[in-house]
C-alpha cells in the first residue's frame, strides 16, 4: 500500500547502503538506485550524499527519513487494522527470538499456529534478548519473545510464563550426581558462559549478585553466544553452565550431560514484547494468546523440548 519509492528510500536510508538495502528488498542494486532518484527528481532535492564510497542523509535526507518511519508504521498498522475488521487472522508475522526461545519453545508453537491459521506467513528472526529488541524498536519487527523484562522505555512487556534454569556439567565432573549445587560452590569449578547481551546471563549475574557472588567471582573459561555451543563445550568437559532446563532434555536422556539444579532453584520470566506505542494488531495477539496457552499447558515447555529432541533424534 505504501509508496515503493518510500520503501527503498527507506531501506537504504536505514543501512546507509544501496547494497545492503537492495538485499533487504531482493531488488537489483541498479533498481534501488532507480527509485532513490525518482523520489530525488520528484522533491527536486538530493536526498543523499555519496562521497568516497560512503552515503550519508541530507538535511533534507534525514526529514525524509524521520517521515518515511511514520508514514510506513501508519501504512503496516492500517492493513493490520483493516484485516481486523474482516475478522481475518492472516497476514505477514515478523517474530523475533531470543535463541533459546527459538530454538526449543517456538518451532512446534509456529507450526500448530500456521496449521491453525494457513493465511499467516511467519517469519522468525534469531538472536540475544538484547539483539532482539533494537530490532523491535526499529519497527523490523511485531512482536519479540525474550528472557526477563525489556530494558527499552519504547517497548511494552507481557510476561508468558516462568522457566527454570540448572546448572549443566560432564558425567563425570565432581558435582554430576548432586540432589542440588548452591551458587557458592560454582566459583571453585571453570565456567562457560553466554555472551554480554544474553538474556539468560543478564538473569544468572543477578542470581548471583543476590547471592552475594560477584559475576567477576567466576571462572569464566569461555563465552558462547548460544546454547548449542554451550552445550558442546559442557560435553566436551570444558566445564560447567547454567542453561534453561528445557534446553537440555534431549542431552541427559542420552547420558550425554548431568542436570543439577540450584539451591535456591533459579527461575526467569519468558516475555513477549512490541513497540508500546503501536496499536497490537489482531494478528499478533492471536499468536501472543496461542503461544501463552501452549507454554502454559500441562509440560507444555518440556513437550515441545522433547519433541523437537525426538525430531533431531529420528532426522537421518
């Protein structure tokens, strides 16, 4: 609906890339820069200056910017609105994740939901909780599935459910067997942790400053920007992490890692979240609503954990 000249100008602004903007867009760079003169020619100003390999918005470049994020907002919320009146629940689903969210709550919620309403067209983007919502608030995104509550004034939360984290380790390691670890004793073994940025390892540093442990109190052999890693290097004998339970369900029934949970247990809120100033469209709280019922049934968590652990064990 809104203008396609916008849209590229838009995406090109946003990069500070004609290339990277074409990518985006699946265009042709040769056709980006089409339609970046067109709306040049029709406002007769230069909207970007080009020197040395290097474009950077005008004057009239950044007004055309600022304007361009409200008029495209106001055009994506119409269409949304406009299907909530036909009392459709169809349309584009921009979800963004954090990783471990994506990797072992939300595949089999996204394909009962797609099932339920063949009209959406998700599309689900990976990264840290912190990662997760910039791209909220640059609007690249719906909705934003994190761990803990967001740190962004523009962003609102609503909290799904509760997920508990244990500690991890090699069969063999000394606290393997254990009925429960406290925090203390995590400084007298080599760590592994998740990377800055982690809505997990945000979660865990404030278990511990409660428990009067410094982050820096930690062995920290290494860091890892995903559980998949972490889990790895736990295996590999490396040594200990905190990950979420439902992430390794698969791992302990093959013998592979120990679970020991923490005394006190260590639980964290999961979070969907979106730009607060942004009328949720119908489309988006359907998903929100679909998703809280599944993660809240009954082993809802561990039933989609362990079907996704039985599904990688059957893959050929």
């Amino acid at each position: 609906m809104a203008d396609r000249r916008l849209q590229v100008f838009h995406a090109v602004a946003k990069h500070l890339s004609f290339t990277k903007a074409a990518e985006a867009l699946c265009m042709t760079q040769p056709a980006v820069t089409f339609q970046v003169r067109q709306l040049e020619e029709q406002f007769n100003t230069r909207l970007f200056d080009r020197a040395h390999g290097r474009i950077a918005l005008t004057p009239a470049g950044a007004v055309a910017y600022a304007h361009a994020e409200r008029i495209l907002a106001l055009t994506a919320e119409l269409e949304s609105r406009l299907r909530d009146m036909g009392g459709q629940v169809a349309g584009p689903l921009l979800i963004g994740a954090s990783t471990t969210i994506a990797d072992f709550l939300l595949p089999q919620i996204l394909g009962e939901f797609k099932a339920a309403h063949p009209g959406v067209a998700p599309s689900l983007f990976a990264g840290n909780s912190e990662t997760v919502q910039e791209r909220l608030r640059e609007r690249a995104l719906d909705i934003g599935f994190i761990e803990g509550d967001t740190y962004l004034p523009a962003l609102a939360g609503e909290r799904l459910c509760s997920d508990e984290l244990q500690v991890v380790c090699a069969p063999g390691h000394p606290l393997a067997g254990r009925k429960s670890v406290a925090p203390g004793a995590l400084v007298e073994h080599a760590y592994l942790s998740r990377e800055q940025g982690s809505g997990t390892r945000e979660v865990i540093d404030h278990y511990l400053e409660r428990a009067g442990i410094e982050p820096g109190a930690l062995h920290v052999a290494m860091e890892a920007s995903s559980p998949e890693a972490l889990k790895g290097l736990v295996a590999a004998g490396m040594g200990i992490a905190i990950v979420p339970r439902v992430s390794v369900e698969k791992e302990v029934r093959l013998g592979l890692l120990a679970r020991v949970p923490l005394s006190p247990p260590l639980s964290r809120q999961l979070t969907a979240v979106y730009p607060r100033e942004r009328i949720q469209s119908g489309l988006v709280g359907a998903f929100v609503q679909f998703a809280r019922q599944r993660l809240n049934a009954p082993g809802g968590r561990e039933a989609r954990a362990e079907g996704l652990a039985l599904s990688a064990r059957s893959a050929p």
